[in-house]
C-alpha cells in the first residue's frame, strides 16, 4: 500500500483517535475509506529518544477496539498454536517479519538507524502471536497476503477496512 505524507489535519484526527497528542508519525500507511488515518507509520526513535520498533500503528478506535476484543476472546493462542503446527504460515509469518524490518530499514535511510531495535518487528513476528492490533496494523499497511495473521484477525473481527465507522464513533465521542 503506498504510504501518504501525514497532514497536520492527519495529525489532529489520530490525536483525536488516540486521546492523546500523535508522536513521530512519518507517513499514513492506511486509511478508512472515508480517508481518514487507520494505520500511522511512526519514526522508529521517538522525539525523546526512545526506541520505538512499532512501525506501523494501528489507531483506528474501531479497529483497535474489535482487536481487543477478538484478543480476550483467546484468539491469540489459537492462531499461536496454528503457528506452531503449519510450516507453510510459519514461513510466511517470517516473511511478514522480514518485510516489516525490510520496511523499518528503508525508513532509517531517512531517520537514522536505530540499533537497539535491530532484528525486531512488532506482534511478536516470527515467531509468537503477541499483538493482533501490531498484526493487523502491518496487515492493513502491507496490503492483503503480506502478513496473514494480521490477515486473519481482520478478517475474524467486528470491524471492516471497507465500511466507514468514523462518524458513528465521533456522534457516541462527542455525547
């Protein structure tokens, strides 16, 4: 998916979604099909110097709340024993893993490199199923068959990349 320049309207919105001020966003790596920001691309060093591997960053409220949902209900575990029992997706999960830091490299071309995090992704690739919001953000990002836990979480949860939630979840903030 090709990334976009993050607005300063870009910026609102996702401090907006995340109740607190956006730090380090580099680009939008996803959005609603209304527009707005789903998933940031954040600087892989943080402003205060902190080491930040989470490349892309899911902060859509929908989204993150039908991943926090599908997370309680065990989901993890199954898709970690899944993992577990089929080379075929634990090859491809490595490729995912290997794509995102392919991913972070490139955006250290720019931002400098970040040597405390060297090797790591986010979610727990390559080899746990940690953070199905990290999943499904690199998911969204990467577009469809890059990362098909991230895939699978999608497509198991409550919210939809292709129906615009955005205004229903503004009207119940601003009640």
């Amino acid at each position: 998916m090709p990334l976009t320049p993050a607005t300063s309207e870009d910026i609102a919105v996702v401090s907006k979604q995340l109740g607190r001020p956006a730090r380090d966003i580099v680009a939008i790596a996803a959005r609603c099909v209304c527009g707005k920001p789903t998933v940031v691309q954040t600087a892989p060093r943080l402003g205060d110097g902190t080491p930040f591997p989470t490349t892309y960053y899911l902060t859509h409220p929908g989204a993150t709340a039908a991943l926090s949902t599908l997370e309680a209900s065990g989901l993890m575990a199954e898709l970690q024993a899944k993992l577990g029992e089929d080379a075929t997706l634990a090859a491809a999960y490595l490729k995912a893993h290997e794509a995102y830091i392919a991913d972070r490299a490139e955006l250290e071309k720019v931002t400098g490199e970040v040597t405390e995090i060297a090797g790591i992704s986010a979610g727990g690739m390559p080899t746990r199923v940690k953070c199905l919001h990290a999943l499904a953000g690199h998911a969204l990002a990467a577009g469809p068959g890059m990362n098909r836990i991230g895939d699978e979480a999608l497509k198991l949860c409550s919210w939809s990349p292709e129906r615009c939630v955005c205004s229903v979840e503004t009207d119940v903030t601003n009640r």
